[in-house]
C-alpha cells in the first residue's frame, strides 16, 4: 500500500509517529458488515435471542459447560466463513502502516 492510499489527518499521522504504540478501539459493529452478528442488536443481536447471564458468565459455564460450550462453538463455526470487510482491511493497513514507520500496534 502506498502512503498516498491512506487519507489521514496530518496531525494524527504525526502523533502516530510520536506514539510508543497505537491501539484502536472499535464496537461490535465493525463486524458486522462481514456477517457476525453483534450482541446488543435489538433485532438480531446475540442478546436478543439468549440471555447472557445463562451463558456469558464463569457461573453459566459451571451450571452447564456443554450448553456453554456449544454456544461458544456455534460462534466460532458461524465465523469461519466470513470474509473481512473494509474496516477490517483499513485496520490492518493502518498497522503495516504504523510498523513500518516504526511504531507498534
């Protein structure tokens, strides 16, 4: 990717430069372009559907592990065919970006 690719205010390019790292922080929704669902969605989200305090909790996963376990494993299998999406690609271009000038991600 060239430097002329990312569209970047210059005053955060420099403060990128400065930084001992850099970390970016984003919601569930950044997913979920890519097909996974969130957990707070009203319509389809995680939580709409289950309760999380039966199966989000080290006290779910004691009542009942295999139930937990299956639901944990649904997510997983549910993800392996997504692809990711633009603001996935733009993350990690901001990374390669930021490492190659030196700093850490």
């Amino acid at each position: 990717m060239g430097e002329e690719a990312l569209k970047i205010d210059e005053g955060l390019v420099e403060a990128m430069r400065r930084a001992q790292g850099v970390v970016v922080l984003t919601g569930a929704g950044v997913s979920a372009e890519s097909g996974i669902p969130t957990f707070r969605d009203a319509l389809e989200g995680m939580w709409s559907r289950y309760d999380p305090m039966e199966l989000a909790t080290p006290e779910a996963f004691l009542r009942q592990p295999d139930v937990v376990s299956r639901w944990y494993d649904e997510r997983r299998v549910g993800v392996l065919g997504c692809e990711p999406n633009g603001g996935h690609v733009a993350l990690a271009d901001l990374e390669r970006w930021v490492v190659a000038r030196g700093g850490r991600f």
